[in-house]
C-alpha cells in the first residue's frame, strides 16, 4: 500500500479503492493504527474510512477493569 500524503484530498474511485484495500486488511487482522502507518495517513482517517465502508470495527484490546473472572 502507497503512502497518499498527509493531508492530499482522497475522494472518488480513488476512495473506493482505498476504502476496499484498508477493509480486507483490517478483517485480516491489521490494527487501525497500523493501517494508519502504511499509508502515512492519521489514525482518525483511517477509522473515519472503515466506518463510511460499512466495516464493523473490533473492540478495543488491552486490559480491562472488572473483576478476574475464575
């Protein structure tokens, strides 16, 4: 995947296309952020992207605060 450029308008076919790409990388397994670092572009465009596509987003990892379950 090519870096598009911080801030360089992304819109149409060319959106689609992006769109479809970052969405089978996501279901695969690829976190937003590094989807983000890939193509050089920030976290909440990525996330903003996934979201228009339909892409149903995973919970966040990481520890929780409820109690250890036994």
């Amino acid at each position: 995947m090519a870096e598009l450029g911080k801030g360089r308008r992304v819109s149409g076919g060319e959106r689609e296309r992006l769109a479809a790409d970052l969405k089978k990388k996501y279901l695969a397994g690829a976190s937003i952020r590094a989807l983000a670092e890939q193509t050089g572009r920030s976290y909440g465009f990525v996330h903003r992207i996934l979201s228009e596509n339909g892409t149903v987003l995973r919970g966040r990892g990481g520890a929780t605060r409820g109690k250890a379950k036994s």
